[in-house]
C-alpha cells in the first residue's frame, strides 16, 4: 500500500468532513431550513472515503440519496453542497435539486439519487462510454444493502461482466433499508453471495477500516484499468442515525447504535490510532484536522445561509420540452 | 437535388448511418440490433460496418441497457436505444422518466443526457394487447423529453438525425405499419427541424392534426372529402413535443373547424390536450366543437374485426369532419 502522509491526512480530514456536514445538515434540518428529507452518512465516512481515495480526478462514481458523504469524498465543494441543501442560487443545482440530487460532472459525480438503485445502469453506462471513448476512467457505483435487491443491478451487472466494463459496484451493507433490517430481505447468506450470479466474484470488507475499503477498491480499480472487468464489493458498516433525520428509529435494538460508535468501531476513531500508531501522526495534528474540517463546514453553512435565493424565473430555465 | 423512392425503414437506417460516420460518439443499444440486423431489420448493415461497441447487441434488459444509456450519454457518447415494441417501455420507464428526463434540469442544468430511444407503436397488425399499444402521451406528460412520431420516410431520417444532434433525450416512436411504405428522400444530406409541424395537405374547411399512421388516414379521409366539395387542411405536427402549436392554431384561426386524429387511447390522450389548447388561445376562430378521433378505450383485441373497430378509420375520420362543416 503506497499512501504518503499527505494522502492519509487528507483522508482523516475528509471523514471530519463528512461528519461535520452531516452533524449540521441534521441541524439545519431541524431548524426546518432543509426541506423535503435528508439522509446523514454518518458512521459510514470510511466507505467513501476510502473508496474515493483510490479514484482520480477524472473518475467517475454514481452516489444515492444517502449522498453527501460520497460527494465530499470526491472533492465536492461543501459550500456550494451547503447551499443546495438551503435550495439557494449558489447551490450544486441551482436550489432545483436539494439534499437527494446533487452532482458535479467536473469532478465525475454523476448525481446522487432519489431512486434506489438509480445510479447502477448509469454507472454501467458510464463505464461503458470510457471504454468507448478509450479513456482509463473508471467508474465507482455506490449503492445500498436495500438496493442490492432491485432488478437492474442483475441487468447492469451482468452486462459489466460480459463486456469487461470498468466498473466497481459497491454495495454499503449498512444493515438497514429505510425503516426495516436489511438482513431479512436477501435470500443469500451474504450478499457478496449475489456477485456469483452476475459472473462477478464478491468480495467482502470491512466497512469501517478506510485503508481496508482504500486497499480492496485499489486492486478493482486497478482490474478495471487494466481490461479485466467489474468487481463487486460489499463493505460491511453501520447506519448511526435514523434513514432521515426525525426518523423515531422504533425497528432499531435500543443500545445497537452505541455498540458502532466505540472507539474500535468508528471508523474515525478507528482511522486516527492507526495514524497515531503506525503513520506517526501526533494526536494534536488529528485535532487540529477535525477542528479546521469543523470550521470548513460552519463557513460552509455560513455561505449557504448568506446566499440569494433563485430569482423566480429560473423556474423556467433549462427547460428544453 | 436528386431524389428517390425509398422506404421509412431504409430511410431511418440512412440516418443513423449517416449519424454514425459522422459522429464517432453515436452508438446503439437493442435487442437483436447487431448481428441480426435489427427485428425489423432497419439497423441492417451497422454492425458490419461499425463493430459490436458501436452497434451492441444486448441482452434482454429494457432497464439496464436503457439506463446505460443515459450513463454514457451523460458522459461524452450520444446513444441510440431501441426498444423493439414501445409497449416495452413499460420496463424501462424509471431510467427514462426519472433519470434521462431529469437530469439536466435537476443537477442545475449542467448535465446533458443527449440520447435517442428508438421505438415502433401502433396496432393493425394483429398484435394484440401488449405489442400494439400508442404510448407517446406517457412521455409528452414529462417535462424532459422531446417526443417525435414520423409518418413519412423524408421525415423519419430528417427528424431521426436532429433527434441524435440535439443535447436532449428524445423519444422517437416510429410505427410498425410504415417501415414499408416509401416516400421520396433526397440524396443529399438535409435535416428536419425538430418543434416544426407540417402541412401535408392545405385546405380552408376544416383543420386535420394527424399523428404517425394516423397522418396517411387523414389524407385518405381529405381525398374523400374533396370529391364532396370539403377542402381539408391536414397538419402532421411530427413533433408532439415541443408542439408546434402556432402553426395548427394559424389553420384554425382560417377554417374555424378542427378533428384531431390520433392513435393513442383517447382519455387522457393527445386528441385532449389539443383540443384544450385550442380552445384555450383560439375560442373565437372556432365554429364548432372539436371533434376528436382515437382509439376505444379498450385494450387492442386480437381479432381482426375487433381490432379495426377499436382503431380510428378514415371512415370515423370522414364522420368527424361532416359533423363539424354541419354536412
Ligand atoms: C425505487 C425506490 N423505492 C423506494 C424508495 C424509498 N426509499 C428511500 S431510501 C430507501 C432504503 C434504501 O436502503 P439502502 O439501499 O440500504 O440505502 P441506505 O438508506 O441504507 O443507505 C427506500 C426504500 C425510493 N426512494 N426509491
Ligand atoms: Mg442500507
């Protein structure tokens, strides 16, 4: 594994921001300044942050309408993912998207989306036009334990499969799908189990180590680089909130929650002994990381609460039939 | 300009060749569309000609390839879908109506999704209920997609050529009983404006808007009508979104009448919303009610007799004209 320092702190920094966004979006939601629903990432920052870390720039990834922990993996801009959330002009979308449709096609985020399972055919797709246009992107599909059950992920994937198109779907087996346990709802022992019928081999991880999820969606990219084909991973974690925030979590075990968010188990937590430990990283260093991530994300909210609203007449922008 | 004779399903297989040399980004998607050629062979010689990732035949999967569609449109290729029956659609839907239809306007309108889907509709043909159906209004309700039915070969590689120009996803809906029937197309290259309706035929009576098949029905019923004196003026809109309303509600505002003919069902169909906005931006033009002629609402029967009857006929289109010129 080759990731110097700077790489690692940049990873540390953007869990810190995720978390923090998340932390206010939940906020500002309550505050009734976020509309419509929204869906936190919280105890699951190492999935896509360890995931992002091993795209480029140029890459693509297809989120869901759990989606801001992807976004800022990728590099988007919190204030401008801020704004959107508040539905200002400044916004990712203009004010039209809101928290479940945000996209940078600069930075390859082809949207997160409302529909479950909405971003796996357009991942494949994507992945098909690079290798179409003989680009070396790659394409990372994040998708759901819940969306694992949709029908297009059989269609997309064995299509991936067939045509070696590369794409990495990655399935965050967060234990939940809305208001139930996921577990009930698959067949399979384990859903890795589900990559057999699409001619792909499914391979597990633990979630909650970002160098472990880095590290396995490293080697798919890598196969994907190089002609081989698709891969299928699930990365083991846990939803620490409600689906959306005000959600009374009455199907949730009382104390399962706190169980995740111990120190062995966060993947924060988790992610800064190991730079304590092994990456010699001072304590102070990591602290002062998530304090300058927390103050990013109060400028952010701060943006967003100071930017204009979209002049009425943009109702009809864009608008082509 | 040189012109020949050639058929609708020849002349949509010029297009997308021509699109095809043209644009090394334009690629198909279908069942059955490579090799084989196409089910009703109009994507005949593509494969040969453009390799099997430009022409991909696929499996039986309307959502996955449909959807990857808008994946690579989103993402520098222009697609062209074909989904072999229109009632088809049905299985695909989510990835056209809330994906390719969204996109632009949803991210801000930073995103492009410049795909075609190729479909055919229509019933005569013994078909039955789930292969006959006319389901462009399904997508004219949805802001996002530009909705196109040609009625002659000219139009079909004209329009077919604009569709895979245009930055937007549209769904093009040929019909199943004109891939056979010719018209002259030029050999020079040309392209049809896509929002433009045409006059095929000018009249001062009474104003026809005709769809697809419904186009050649119409003519048929205005031949008719003139050896009675009643000089039809026949408006095939080609595009039934964005509707070229200007121009039918110029032909209204001159013959004070208007039948509208489609082969949609008519509750809830096309017949209504033209006729709503008519009488809407032209009351005062009008001299009687707005006839409208459109399938039973009933399934499509299989039975020949039956299914003619549940379909609108040159005869029902004659009955709407007299009934609105009072003769
Ligand atoms: C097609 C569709 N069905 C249902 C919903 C409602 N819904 C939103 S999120 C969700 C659960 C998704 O679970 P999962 O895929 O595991 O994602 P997670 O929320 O756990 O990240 C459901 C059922 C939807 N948005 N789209
Ligand atoms: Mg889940």
């Amino acid at each position: 594994m080759t990731l110097d320092r700077a790489k690692l702190a940049d990873m540390y920094y953007r869990m810190w921001l995720i978390r923090h966004f998340e932390s206010r979006a939940r906020w500002l939601f309550q505050q009734d300044l976020v509309r419509g629903s929204t869906h936190t990432y919280t105890g699951e920052e190492a999935v896509a942050v360890g995931a992002c870390a091993a795209l480029n720039r140029d890459d693509y990834i297809t989120s869901t309408h759990r989606g801001h922990g992807h976004c800022l993996a990728k590099g988007g801009d919190p204030r401008r993912m801020m704004a959107e959330l508040l539905g200002k002009a400044t916004g990712y979308c203009k004010g039209k998207g809101g928290s479940m449709h945000i996209a940078d096609l600069d930075l390859g985020i082809l949207g997160a989306n409302g529909i479950v399972g909405g971003g796996i055919a357009i991942a494949t797709g994507a992945a098909y036009s690079a290798k179409v246009r003989g680009t070396r992107q790659v394409v990372i599909c994040f998708f759901g334990d819940g969306a694992a059950n949709q029908g297009v992920l059989l269609e997309a994937g064995n299509m991936a499969a067939l045509w070696k198109l590369p794409v990495i779907y990655l399935c965050e087996e967060n234990q939940y799908a809305e208001f139930s346990p996921s577990r009930p709802f698959f067949a399979v022992e384990r859903l890795e189990q589900r990559a057999l019928g699409l001619g792909m081999e499914g391979i597990p991880v633990d979630g909650n180590d970002v160098l472990a999820v880095y590290e396995t969606v490293r080697q798919a990219v890598e196969r994907a680089r190089a002609g081989q084909g698709p891969s299928f991973i699930v990365a083991k974690t846990y939803r620490w909130e409600g689906h959306t925030v005000g959600d009374p979590l009455t199907y949730r075990p009382a104390g399962e929650a706190e169980q995740w968010k111990t120190p062995e188990r966060d993947p924060i937590a988790r992610f800064g002994k190991y730079l304590v430990e092994q990456a010699g990283f001072a304590p102070a260093e990591l602290e002062e990381m998530n304090q300058r991530a927390e103050a990013e994300i109060e400028a952010a909210v701060q943006f967003a609460m100071d930017s204009p609203e979209p002049a009425i007449a943009t109702l009809w922008e864009d608008v082509y039939a | 300009m040189a012109v020949r004779e050639i058929s609708y399903r020849d002349a949509i297989n010029e297009a997308l060749r021509e699109e095809m040399e043209r644009d090394p980004t334009v690629c198909i998607f279908g069942e059955d569309v490579g090799r084989y050629g196409g089910p009703f062979q109009v994507t005949r010689g593509l494969y040969e000609r453009f390799g099997e990732w430009r022409v991909r035949d696929t499996p039986i999967s309307e959502e996955g390839f449909t959807g990857m569609a808008v994946g690579a449109a989103m993402t520098g290729l222009r697609p062209v879908v074909e989904i072999m029956y229109n009632d088809f659609v049905t299985l695909a839907m989510d990835q056209i109506i809330n994906q390719a239809a969204k996109a632009r306007y949803m991210f801000g309108g930073k995103a492009r999704v410049p795909m075609v889907i190729r479909t055919q509709g229509g019933a005569g043909r013994g078909n039955a209920a789930q292969h006959s159906q006319s389901l462009e209004m399904w997508f004219v309700h949805i802001p996002g997609l530009i909705v196109i039915q040609p009625s002659t070969p000219y139009d079909a590689k004209g329009l077919l050529k604009s569709a895979i120009r245009n930055d937007n996803p549209v769904i093009f809906i040929e019909h199943k009983l004109l891939y056979v029937t010719t018209g002259p197309v030029p050999e020079e290259e040309y392209l049809v404006p896509i929002g433009v309706a045409d006059i095929k035929r000018a009249g001062d009576d009474v104003t026809i808007v005709a769809t697809s098949r419904m186009v050649h029905f119409a003519l048929q019923a205005a031949g008719e009508l003139e050896k009675e004196g009643i000089q039809a003026e026949v408006i095939d809109p080609r595009t039934l979104k964005p509707l070229d309303i200007d121009t039918i509600l110029r032909s209204v505002k001159k013959t004070g009448r208007l039948v509208v003919v489609n082969e949609g069902h008519l509750t809830g169909g096309f017949t209504a919303e033209v006729a709503a906005r008519v009488q809407r931006e032209a009351f005062d033009w009008l001299d009687a009610p707005i006839m409208q002629v459109a399938t039973e609402d009933v399934p499509i029967p299989y039975n020949r007799q039956l299914e003619w009857e549940a379909m609108p006929s040159v005869a029902d289109i004659i009955n709407a004209v007299k009934s609105v010129v009072y003769r």
